[in-house]
C-alpha cells in the first residue's frame, strides 16, 4: 500500500481520513459548455440527444456529465460546444476575472482548458497571447482553440521564465507546472495512480516564472499564480519568494466552491502573512482535483 499523504500533510488537510478514503473513487467527469460556438440551449439540446444526463453546479457554465460513452467521442465535443475540464481548474479563471478587452497572457497554456475558458469569459474579445514551452503541446492548444471557435488568442513559444519583456499586461494567468498531487488516485491494488516520477526542481522553475509573471504586469494589474498540487513549497513557499523579491500584494476573494486559507508555514519555515489570502481546494471537498490559487496584484505607481 502506498504511504499516501506523507504525515507533514496531516495538519492541513482537512478531515484527512475523508480524503484519503476519497482516493479510492474516480473523480467525476465535468464540462464546460461554450457559448462562443453556440447558444446554450442549442448545445444543451444536443447533448441531451446524444445521452448526455448534465448536473448544474455553482459555476457559470460548468456541468456534472453522466455519458454511457467518453465526452470526447461526443458529437458536441467534435463541433466545439463542450470542453471536459476539472471543476476546480474554472478557478484560476475565475480568480483572475478576464474582461472583453483585456490583454491577457496565459504563460503555461497547453493544453488550452484555462485559455479557451478565458476567451469564452471575454466573449472572444481582446487578445489572449496563449504560451507554452512544449512545441509538441503548442499542437493541441491549436486545435482546442480552433474547435472552440476562438478568433482572440495569439499563440508563442518560449520558455515561460524566458518570455521576452517588451509588453505589459493587464492580466497573466501563471498555471504553472507542478508535481500534479491533487489529480493522485489510488487504484484498486493500492498503488499509487497519475504520480509523477522523476521531478525536477520544481519550486526553483516555479519562482523563476513567477517573478517573470509579475514583472511583464502593468502597475495595477492581476497576476493569478496557480497549480493542482497540495505541496506548500510549490504553492505557499513560491507565493512568499515572490513577496520578498518584489512590491506585490496578494487579494483575498471568495470562490463559488469550499476553499480553505493558504497555509502560514510548513517544516518549520514561515511564510509572509500574506499568504493567507491565497486560496486552496481539496479533492474530497469539491469532489475535484485539488488545487491552489493565488491572486496577485502589481501596486500602481506613485505619481
């Protein structure tokens, strides 16, 4: 049997037998319906034809499915009308509010779930510039965009800490990569499902982005730092790096799911009291993957 959570994560997580027994259940599957592609009615209308049994949750546009056949052999998904994304993944979107307008970066897009989300959100108006490191990934971002029916997005390639200066944004969305803790599963033979092996230093990647992140901002814009990890030094610890290097503030909000405050320190080490106003999501409580959100502002300049 896998040792999983490790102890050090007992005093944070919630009711931690609930969760550990939650490990043991597949997560539901959840939609997004998208109204740039068609009405909602229409796409509702057709998912019901093709037996699709939908759940109306406490998020714009998010669904919980019941299909006897995998949502992306669904004809709704093939003309763009659904996109099968996590519940909690809606939140960094939510978080960073986008507006019709806004030029927004989205630094680590692949595959394009929060982007098009994004788009959708700005009513396909303004320009999201749609980043990734991974040319192989970049090919499904172009096809998630183009099936979505999405004219606003500008897609690059750089390295994220990398991304050229030049241009500041009213808006970036940081979903940064991560050890992926809050997508674990654990299979019938007690094994350990959807870990990741062989990682590299992921906190030092995650700092180097998100100090890049808040510079390319303009004074008073947004910056939401996100991951799906419950891992405090990838979550908590990259929020304060970025605090001590830089003048920026951390906003609490109020999710339309149960959240919990960011945590105040881990193995001993303190964090900036800031951190608190970040936001997490467990499994077992929102039935998800679990997830961190941090919303970050840049202070308008003096004068």
């Amino acid at each position: 049997m896998t040792q999983w959570p490790p102890s050090e994560y007992f005093y944070f997580i919630p009711e931690p037998e609930k969760y550990i027994e939650h490990l043991h259940h597949p997560l539901p599957p959840y939609i997004r319906i998208n109204p740039i592609k068609a009405p909602a009615d229409k796409i509702m209308h057709l998912l019901k034809d093709e037996g699709v049994f939908l759940k109306k949750l406490p998020v714009d546009f998010f669904y919980k499915a019941a299909c006897g056949k995998e949502l992306g052999n669904l004809l709704g998904y093939h003309l763009g009308y659904i996109y099968p994304q996590a519940l909690t993944s809606a939140m960094p979107v939510i978080a960073l509010n986008p507006k019709p307008g806004d030029l927004i970066l989205d630094m680590c897009a692949a595959p394009g779930g929060k982007t098009t989300h994004m788009a959708q959100l700005m009513g396909d108006q303004g320009t999201i510039v749609a980043n990734d490191r991974s040319f192989g990934r970049l090919t499904a971002l172009s096809a998630n965009i183009k099936r979505c029916g999405i004219t606003c997005v500008v897609i690059t390639q750089y390295k994220g800490e990398h991304f050229p200066y030049g241009e500041h944004f009213d808006k970036i969305l940081l979903d940064a990569p991560c050890s992926g803790e809050g997508k674990y599963r654990i299979g019938r033979d007690g094994r350990l499902l959807f870990s990741i092996s062989g990682r590299t230093n992921l906190p030092a990647i995650q700092k180097g982005l998100i100090v890049r992140a808040f510079d390319l901002l303009k004074p008073g814009g947004t910056l939401v730092y996100s991951t799906c990890t419950l891992n405090p030094e990838e979550n908590e610890g990259v929020v304060d790096a970025l605090l001590k290097k830089r003048n920026a503030l951390v906003l609490g909000w109020n999710p339309p799911l149960r959240w919990h405050r960011g945590i105040d320190h881990f193995k001993g080490h303190a964090y900036h009291a800031l951190v608190t106003g970040c936001r997490r999501f467990y499994p077992h409580e929102a039935n998800s993957v679990g997830f961190f959100v941090a919303k970050i502002v840049k202070p308008k300049q003096n004068g």
